[in-house]
C-alpha cells in the first residue's frame, strides 16, 4: 500500500516539477545542494518574509505560482527538528496544496490577511493548555478579551465540542485565529463524527471568512486522548473535502511520531 502510494506521490510530485508523468522521480536529475530525493518536495518551502532571499540569492516564488507549486512564504520554527521549513506538501487540486510540517503553530503564517491558525480549545475558550496555551501566550491578553466576548450558548460553553468560532490574531502572526473544540476521545459517543465536525466547521468558517491559508494543530491528539492515525485520516479526508477553497491547508505537526503518522495517512489517501 504505501509502496504504491509513494509513487503515486512522486508522479504527482514530478508533474508539478514539468517531469514526464509516470516517470519515476528518482529518475530526475538530482537538484544541486539537495541531500535526497526527500529534499525535492522541501524545495517549496522558501525564506519567510516577502522581499528576503534565500541563502543561494533566490527570491520567494510569486504568489500565483507559489500557490500552484506549494511554494507558499509561510515557515514554522524548527524547533522539533528537521531543518528549517521541513516538509512535505500534496497537491489536493491545480490550485490548492495539503502541507505537513514539523514545529510551532503560533510561528505559522503566510500573508498576514488571508491566513488562519486553528486552536484546539475547550468550550470555555479562555485559554487552557497545550496548543491552547501557547496560541493564547503568543496571541497576547487581547486575545483572552476577544473570546470572553464570544456569547455563551449555555452557562461555560462558548464553543460546544465540533463547532468552531472566530477571533482577530492580535500578536500573532496571522490575520485570525479559529476556535474549535475536538472530542475528548474516552468521552465522546461518536469522537469521529465529532472530530470530523471540528475540522469541516473550522474549514467552513475559514471559507466565510475569505481566509485562503488554513493551518491546524493535531486537533484532540493531546490530552483528549484521540489515537493519531484516526485522528489524521479524518484530518486529511476533511482537507480533501474542501480542496478547491484554499491555497493552503497545513498539518502543523508537534512531534516526530505525529508527523510520521500524517505522512503516512496522507500517501494513503491523497
Ligand atoms: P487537545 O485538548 O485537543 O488534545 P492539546 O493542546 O492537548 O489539545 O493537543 C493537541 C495537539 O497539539 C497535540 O498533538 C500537541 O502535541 C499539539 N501541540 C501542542 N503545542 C503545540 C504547538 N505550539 N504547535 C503545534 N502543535 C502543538
């Protein structure tokens, strides 16, 4: 399965890069300073600031081809490893990218106008721990303020578990920050549903709202106990369900294991 699936990637992948379809693209002249063929799909990712150049002088890709060939200004830290922009991206229409990255989501952004974080928040959506926390922290105290002005459905619940809400990104980055709150995996009757709600809703409000790059964090893969591979087969079939309304869909993965299991979920099923 997966030996058919990474050819299926490295002929999607060769299309893109003008190859002849079909053909192996470990048949392709080796790019100069590329270690492997792994790097090849990495070349998307250039410097994170409009105007700046890369070490070898390039200037970042125009947006119209950036958004054609993955090449996108975004980057995340580095800080789980994997060298700077480290990833891998799939083409889910002519105009659309899926992207799986390694890092620190509150360090995402592409444009500052039309990009969104997603935050796997709680129904209070006050702030609470793991991704949450750090979006809050680096989102700044107006953050909490802009949430706690978000009406209650019912006494605490701001957000119920499959829904999605949003608010400006104010020190952050990016232009928004949607709220969604995943299922608590031992809790929840139905967590697929519920998960698959949080993802679809979150790309829906995203849509509304005109935002054309989307990241999301491993939504409900923390403390709410969601095993990876079902959590990222649901991810990665909500992202295909709305291919042709992003530029960008980005996995901003936290850890090896969790980018290891999206990668393999995702030469599955794209
Ligand atoms: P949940 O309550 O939905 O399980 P958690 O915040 O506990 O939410 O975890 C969701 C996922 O986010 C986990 O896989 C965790 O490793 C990941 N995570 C935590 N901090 C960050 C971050 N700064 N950037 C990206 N992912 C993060």
């Amino acid at each position: 399965m997966m030996g058919s699936a990474s050819l299926y990637l490295s002929t999607k992948v060769a299309r893109v890069l003008g190859a002849v379809p079909g053909r192996s693209l470990r048949s392709l002249p080796k790019p100069r300073g590329l270690e492997s063929y792994r790097s090849l799909r990495n070349l998307r990712t250039p410097p994170i600031a409009a105007g700046m150049e890369d070490e070898a002088g390039r200037k970042p890709a125009p947006p119209a081809l950036a958004a054609f060939a993955g090449v996108t200004r975004s980057r995340v830290s580095t800080s789980a490893g994997g060298g700077p922009g480290a990833g891998d991206w799939f083409e889910l229409s002519p105009s659309s990218v899926l992207k799986l990255q390694k890092g620190d989501i509150t360090k995402w952004f592409v444009d500052g106008s039309t990009d969104a974080i997603v935050n796997a928040a709680n129904e209070r959506m006050l702030g609470g721990g793991g991704v949450d926390g750090a979006i809050h922290r680096a989102a700044g105290p107006e953050l909490r303020e802009a949430c706690s002005k978000v009406p209650e459905v019912r006494p605490g619940v701001r957000c119920p578990t499959g829904e999605a809400r949003i608010t400006p990104a104010f020190q952050l980055p990016v232009s928004h920050v949607i709220h969604t709150v995943g299922p608590i995996y031992d809790v929840d009757k139905q967590p697929d549903v519920s998960l698959g709600n949080a993802y679809r809703n979150s790309l829906r409000l995203a849509k509304e709202n005109n935002i054309q790059y989307i990241a999301f964090p491993a939504i409900s893969c923390g403390v709410y106990g969601y095993p990876y591979k079902e959590a990222s087969r649901i991810a990665i079939s909500k992202a295909k369900e709305f291919s042709d309304d992003f530029k960008e869909v980005c996995f901003v993965l936290f850890s090896d294991d969790l980018y290891r299991v999206w990668l393999e979920s995702a030469l599955e099923l794209l």
